[in-house]
C-alpha cells in the first residue's frame, strides 16, 4: 500500500525539482482604496479589480476580468452536520468594485515562495520512492481513464486545524490535474492548511494552489503569493482564516468548496459556501493541458515534515465509522463524461490511498445529505 501511495504522489501530486520561472512574485500594492485590519492580525488592501496582482503575470497582459461564471451557480445542499454557518470571510467587505489581497511583507514573500517549490517533493522515477522523506496522503484518487475528462470537482470539507511545526504543513485538499505526464502537468487545488511557513501561525486557512510544469521549469504559487488568480469577491480572498474549527469533543463546521470549469471561458473558477459562491478563477492562460478538462481528480489530506516526525492528519484521529472524531470530506463531486453538472462519482471511478500512519476509508454513497463520503487522517508518526 506505501508503494501504490508513492506511486499515485508521483503522478498526482508531485513536482520533480524544475527550475523556477515566470512565478510572478507579488509585492504589497500601493495607495489601496481601503485597508482591513483583521481580528487575526492580518492586513488586507482593496485594491481594484482591474488592477490586482494577478494581473501582472506577462500572460495576463491582456486579460479581462471575468466577474461571474458563465453557468448557474445556485445550490441548495447544506451541510449534514451542523446548524450553524462556517465563519469564513472579512466581517467588513472590502467597498464595490474593489477585492482584498493580503498584505506580505518582502521576506513573507520569499519564504512563501521557498515553502511552494520544498513541498513539491523529488521521485525516482525508476523505483517511484521519494527522494525526501515526510510526504504522506490519505485520501480518494480517481482512477485512470483516457476517456474521462473531469470538467469540476467538489466537496464538502471538515474543518480542523491540527498542530504543525514552522517546517511542516497539514491540508485537506480538493485536487485537479491536468495529465499524468511527469514533466508536464498543470494542478489546481483548494481547500484548509496549517502551514506557518507560510502564513507566520498555526491557523486553519482557506488555501489555493496552482503549478503549470513544462520542459523542466514551473510556476505557480499559494493563494495570492504571485500573480495568477483573480479574485472577483470583495469579502473573500485566499489565505483567509477559518473562524470556528472543528474539534473532537465539541461542534463540527465544514464547507463546502468547488473547482468548476467555464466551458465558455475555460477559466477554472472556484466556489465555496452553500450557495456557491465565486471567489474568483484560475485563467485558462496559465496553462497546457487543462483547455479540454483535467485527467485526474483527487481529495483527501497531505501532511509534509522536514524532521523524522510527522504532523497529525486531519483531526489527529482515525476511527473507522466515526464521523464525530475522524476528518471526513462528504459531498464528493465529478462530472461524467460529456456532462458539466457535478454527481457523486460511481463506486468504481475512484480508489482509496493511504500511506504509513495515516489511513482512509468508509468510502461509499449513504444519503442525500452526506452524498459520497470518506473519512481520512491519522496521529502522525
């Protein structure tokens, strides 16, 4: 089983080493409309939509905002768990025509950027064995066919925030990529992180990612740490903390995140809450490959670690069945061939990974409420 999860790290989740170009690194904006201060210390400027960092990738150079998707973005699920609402989101919006970018210092930057390129790790392409130690996933994968281009995916995400070390990150993620081809692939993701390289703190943080690799060197970045995704929601913003958390012995909060793309457009928008919210997209321009759909679709939780130990997964805990104290991702969502709408994938579309100490399972359909569901993490080793 540690072999297959090696393997499947290699083909869906892994970088070999490029050389770093075109990332596009952002830097504190100047004269913004509005500046936040935030309960968490953070800073946000509202900068203009037109004129946000992400616009400044050379890609980008005659790009126009896209302000809404151009399918419908109503939807009624709600969460199977908890009554009261996720807090995610500034408490004061940034004024209209305006989107909040956090504030980075010039050395947060390029520790960010150091972050993003270390926790690509290096494989052996002959014995599929990491060249670093410390990478471990638990999680659904779907399996391989040629046939099957995955045009969105979707999930409802529990929310804890597990300890991590400056040298380690924990996530749950939703994941998308472009091709299977070690050396050119493109992948989007979403979902929570722990991660104080990063961030500078131990909080559970909506993140974003993105990674176009082509002919030995990449770009890409989290969140907003370079420019590339558009924000076109003036209250939220990758990088955000959560503000209630899950916890083992008290209330459960999750929420629900999506990656669809616009098949008029062929941006990759993202959405998060009930009603689907659009926080903003992935430009099409960014990459090869992901035009016709992405070939492989992936969630579950990633835990890296420079030192021998392992940070905990999930909740910290796995308890076969357990829905109370195990991390789960409920809602799970792909689209069949030829067909834009998000359903529960079919019984045999995915397959369950799970390496050393952290652990999946209880994957299966169980109601209209929880739809396709699993449960995934572990204590660490």
């Amino acid at each position: 089983m540690i072999k297959f999860a090696v393997l499947i790290f290699a083909v869906s989740l892994v970088l070999h080493q490029p050389e770093v170009k075109g990332t596009g690194l952002s830097r504190p904006v100047n004269n913004p409309i509005k500046t936040i201060k935030t309960e968490y210390g953070d800073i946000y400027d509202c900068v203009d939509i037109h004129k946000q960092p992400a616009l400044e990738h050379p890609l980008l150079k005659d790009h126009k905002v896209q302000m809404m998707p151009s399918f419908a973005v109503r939807r009624k699920s709600m969460s199977p768990t908890i009554t009261d609402s996720i807090k995610l989101g500034l408490e004061t919006p940034c004024p209209r025509g305006t989107v909040p970018i956090r504030r980075t210092s010039d050395q947060e930057l390029l520790k960010a950027q150091s972050a993003f390129y270390m926790h690509h790790f290096a494989f052996d392409t002959n014995s599929n064995e990491p060249v670093a130690p410390g990478v471990d996933f638990a999680g659904i994968i779907s399996t391989q066919d040629a046939s099957k281009k995955y045009r969105g995916a979707g999930g409802r995400l529990a929310i804890y925030q597990p300890f991590a070390q400056p040298n380690q990150f924990s996530l749950s993620m939703i994941l998308l990529q472009s091709v299977t081809t070690v050396g050119q692939r493109a992948i989007i993701r979403t979902g929570w992180m722990v991660n104080p390289l990063v961030y500078g703190d131990t909080r559970s943080r909506f993140f974003t990612s993105w990674t176009q690799e082509k002919s030995g060197s990449s770009s890409g970045c989290y969140d907003l740490l370079c420019s590339g995704f558009v924000v076109v929601d003036k209250q939220f913003t990758p990088g955000i903390p959560f503000g209630n958390i899950s916890t083992i012995s008290g209330p459960k909060f999750d929420d629900w995140m999506m990656i669809k793309q616009d098949l008029r457009t062929g941006h990759w928008w993202l959405m998060v809450l009930d009603d689907n919210r659009p926080i903003g997209y992935w430009p099409i321009e960014l990459f090869d490959g992901f035009e016709n759909g992405a070939g492989l679709a992936s969630w579950g939780g990633w835990v890296y670690s420079q030192s021998p130990g392992s940070p905990a997964m999930g909740s910290g805990y796995y308890v076969d069945k357990d829905y109370e104290k195990t991390c789960y991702i409920a809602q799970v969502s792909v689209n069949n061939p030829g067909d834009p709408k998000l359903v529960s994938p079919d019984e045999s579309s995915v397959q369950v990974l799970q390496s050393r100490c952290y652990q999946a399972g209880d994957n299966s359909f169980f109601d209209v409420s929880w739809g396709y569901r699993f449960l995934f993490g572990g204590a660490g080793c």
